[in-house]
C-alpha cells in the first residue's frame, strides 16, 4: 500500500477513536453540572416550564400556583332545588287590618355556591284551587346577583295595598279584600316556590304588591 494511503487510513482510524472518547468526558468537563433540584433526564417538568413544547402549547405561567377547578370556581344560578322559601310578616308595614307588608327569605340549602338575582313575580294561590292568581307587581331598586354559600340566605321585601278597618276589613279603591293561604312566587331562572305566612294569611287589596329586588340585606 503506498505511504500517502496508509497515512490517511491511520489518521481516520485516530478520529473514530477520539470522537467516542470525548462523547463519554463528564458532564462538568463541557457544562455547568445540574443543581440538586434538577428534573432527571426524560422527565416532564410542567411545573418549571417557560416555554411551549408538545402536549403544551402555551408557556406555563408560573408567577403563582395554579388552582384546581371546583364547584365554587364556577358558580352558576341556583336551582330551584336549592332554594328553600319562607315568608313572615315584616316589621315595618303600613297601618291597617291586612298583612301590608312580608319578608321572603331564600336559603341556599344545596352544598355548593350558587347565584340568585332579579325581580319576583307574584301570584297568590287559593286553598282548593289550582289556578293562581297573579298580582300586579311594581319593581322596586335594581337587580344584582347575590352570591348564596352553603346555609346563606336573600332577601325580598312584598308590601300590599292595605286592608283597613277591622275584622274582615275594607279597600280605600272600593274593592273587595282578598286573602291568600300562599303565594307562587317566581325568582328568575330559579323556578317557582309555594310560600305560606309564618302566621296567617296574605290579606291585601287591589291585587297590587311592591316588590324589591332580591338582596343579601334582610329589610325590616
């Protein structure tokens, strides 16, 4: 084999040898070793990440803890199942013989959170009938949500048209009183609820009611 020939062959067979070698130096000999801390080789490190790689196309965000998705991240309009309904007569109510004023109260009775707004419609419902009768309804301040936790509780204020007199009483209007077992009350995508005085009947004239706006206040 002629000089020049066997010089090139011994100069590749020392570059084979040599590449290998230097793959094989330690891992400080060409790089700063990795902290303690460090993610081992082939192991997702989603937590650290800043920037996109397949399975996340968005860089992580981590300038705070991520929180997990819950019930309570999301709260949506409570049901009607949710809801339980009572009324009594209120405190402060106009002078006469009916009920002239009541205070609805809703109690979140599910185990998550949930939302009540909006404006009531009213309805009494007589003992035998099945057909209720709706009442004309003035709206009064501005609907908000009120956010009901677990046992938490919203509040409706109702004032009728007064009965006066005494007894079975009489309408300033010159209308006959009415007088109601229940109420169908209807909360804005919360359904509909039968609702009974604490003591007594709804006694009111003119088939007339004042009604505000659902409230995490309780009025008087």
């Amino acid at each position: 084999m002629p000089h020049n020939i066997r010089a090139v062959a011994t100069a590749v067979m020392a570059l084979a040898i040599t590449l290998p070698m230097a793959s094989c130096q330690s891992p400080g000999a060409t790089q700063a070793a990795p902290s303690a801390g460090a993610t081992p080789a082939g192991t997702p490190d989603s937590a650290h990440s800043t920037g996109a790689r397949a399975g996340f196309p968005y860089p992580a965000d981590t300038s705070a803890p991520r929180r997990s998705a819950s019930p309570q991240a999301t709260q949506g309009t409570c049901t009607k199942s949710a809801l339980n309904a009572t009324a009594y007569q209120a405190d402060r109510r106009p002078t006469g013989a009916g009920t002239g004023a009541a205070i609805l109260k809703f109690t979140n009775t599910s185990r998550h959170t949930c939302v009540i707004q909006g404006h009531l419609s009213i309805a009494g419902a007589r003992e035998g009938s099945r057909r209720p009768e709706p009442l004309s309804v003035t709206h009064q301040g501005s609907a908000a949500p009120v956010r009901l936790a677990p046992g938490g509780s919203a509040w409706v204020k109702l004032t009728f048209v007064q009965v006066q007199g005494e007894a079975g009483g009489y309408c300033a209007s010159g209308s006959k009183p009415s007088a109601y077992p229940a109420l169908i009350v209807g909360v804005p995508n919360s359904g509909s609820h039968h609702v009974a005085l604490s003591d007594g009947q709804f006694a009111e004239c003119d088939n007339r009611v004042t009604v505000t706006a659902v409230s995490e206040t309780k009025p008087s």
